[in-house]
C-alpha cells in the first residue's frame, strides 16, 4: 500500500494554480507509540488555506515548500497504538491532504445520524465559528438585524440561520441569483442581495431599511465599506475573513473607517481556536438544531486527492455552493 500526498511546490503570487502543487506517491506511514494510522475519507477545503501558502506573519506558522498541505480530515482508524483508539474507530484529524496519515492529536466521531462530512462543515470548523463570532462577539438581540457575506459559504450558511433561530432578522449577501435564491428560499434568510447585480448600496439600504445592527464579515473589501455605511449606533462587526484579498497583490483598505468612530461600532477580528475549550457546546447546540430540521447545509464535493488543487481554486474565485470537500475514498 501507498500513500498519496499533495505538497506545497511553489509560492502563488497572486491567483493560486495547480502549479503551485506537487502529487507524490510515499511509503505508508506506521504509527509510533501513542500514535494512529488513520485512511482520510473526507477533507475539507478552507479558504484559509491560501494564508497558509504565504509566509507572510499569520496566527500560525504557515506550509513550508515541500511539505503536505494542512487541512482538516475525517478518516478510519486502519492501525492503533493508543488505547484511546480502535481500528474502525472514526476520527476528526489534522492530517492534510494524504490519504493516509499518522498522528496523536485525534478526535472520535460520536455517534450520530449526521454524515461524517457534517464534522468538517455545519457540525464543524465552519459552524463552530458562526456560532461563537454571532453569539459571543455580534450577540444579536430579538429583532435585529443581522447582515453576513458569503451566505451561501460554509460559515455564512449557518450565520443566518442562527440569526432567525435566535429571533433576528436575517440579510444575506451572495453572488449571483442561485445563491441568494437558496440562502432566501431555502435558508429561510429575510432577504439575500446579489452583490454581482451592482448597486449593492442600494440594494443593501432597501432590505435594511432600519440600518444594521451585526454584520458578520467573511469578505472585507469593498463590500464591508458599504455595510458599515448602514450600521446602527454601538453595531458590532465580526471580521472572520477577508476573501476578496486573498490573492491580491494590493490589497484594499478600507476607506469608510469613520462610520466605525460615528456610530461608536465594536470590530472585533475572531479565529474559532480561541473559543476550543468550548467545543463542545457548539457542538451540541449545532446538532441539536440540525436534529430538528433547524439548521440546513449544502455541500460542493470534487472526488479525488488529485482534485483537491482544483477545488480550492474554485473555492477562492468563490465558485463553490456550501462547504467545499475533497471525497477521498
């Protein structure tokens, strides 16, 4: 048996390509003591992913060339010498994009009706971060009015979804008529603006007549600008992502800084580890929703480890619908 890896090659400058990948085969690894062998079934494709492809100062340290792109995986547990861990057991791992990989630092699937890949999505990172960013740093009040970007993406899906659960209003802002068309119908948002049709500003003070309260920002850019043009006194502002300058050799500043200092807005930047020893109860209150038919999810999916530079890709020119996963077995 062989293992297959996808390495860092090269450095991107500006737009991420495939040549900025390397596939190779390698023997598979044995596990030390204390470690498993775990074959990945599913990895989950992020766009933080690109930072990690800088070497630029980032909260952690990112790729090195040469080395196995980082993600996150749900696999099996084929070999163990941990007693924690069986073979069969399944398993939320660290491992990157390898089809087999070695490691101490496993987390056992409990046992649901949820699809493994839930756990790389709603019932994982991407959920996990709306629901501590909305709760703890947007705090929405009963009939407030919450806006998130990206809404039909991973983090953004489930922002709005626990915006109406916990009694707000909901706006979304997505590309293009099929997604806002699904994040409205089918999400159950108040309203979803096409950002792609222009006149966002527009568009933006029609469904937010009574302004914006929380906006959950996975974008920046120019789209934030014009949100915080429509915040409410004492707003607050998540910035959980800044996608549009991602791969941008120039990166935007923003330009409408005053609405923060007029309308005495709390911004406030969040990375999910920093809520970790809390886990657990995003985790319940996740899958307690998703139980009763309260949360919904959709999943864009490529098949194969050699596809996982294409779906990333995708991802960043923002071409996916939902969590973006890589199917590996």
């Amino acid at each position: 048996m062989q293992n297959k890896r996808v390495l860092l090659a090269s450095r991107p400058s500006g737009w991420v390509s495939e040549a900025n990948f390397r596939i190779e085969e390698a023997p598979l690894p044995q596990p030390e003591p204390g470690e498993v062998l775990v074959k990945n079934l599913w990895l989950s494709l992020d766009p933080y992913m690109r930072g990690r492809m800088s070497d630029a100062k980032s909260y952690v340290k990112g790729v090195e060339l040469g080395e196995v792109m980082v993600g996150q995986t749900v696999g099996e547990v084929i070999a163990s010498r941990n007693e924690k861990f069986r073979e069969g057991d399944k398993v939320l791992t660290q491992l990157g994009w390898q089809l087999y990989g070695t490691t101490k630092e496993a987390m056992r699937m409990p046992e649901s009706s949820a699809p493994l890949s839930c756990y790389l999505g709603v019932l994982g990172m991407p959920g996990m971060t709306a629901y501590f960013g909305l709760k703890e740093i947007g705090q929405p009040k009963a009939g407030e009015t919450v806006v998130v970007s990206a809404a039909s993406g991973a983090v953004g899906s489930v922002v709005g979804q626990l915006a109406k659960i916990w009694g707000a209003r909901a706006v979304g802002i997505a590309g293009g008529a099929a997604k806002c068309g699904y994040v409205r119908d089918e999400l159950g948002f108040d309203a979803c603006i096409d950002y792609k049709a222009g006149n966002l500003a527009a568009a933006l003070k029609e469904a937010c007549a009574s302004g914006v309260d929380v906006y959950f920002d996975n974008v920046g850019g120019e789209i934030l600008d014009t949100v915080l043009a429509r915040t409410n006194l004492f707003g607050r502002v998540i910035v959980c992502g800044t996608i549009s300058d991602y791969n941008s050799s120039d990166p935007y500043r923003v330009r409408n800084w005053r609405a923060i200092l007029v309308n005495r807005l709390r911004v406030r930047g969040m990375i999910v580890f920093d809520w970790k020893e809390r886990y657990g109860e995003a985790l319940a209150a996740l899958a307690g929703y998703l139980g009763q038919g309260r949360l919904k999810y959709r999943e864009s999916v490529v098949e194969g480890l050699e596809n996982a530079p294409r779906g990333l890709i995708a991802l960043l020119k923002g071409e996916n619908f939902g969590k973006q996963l890589v199917k590996l077995s």
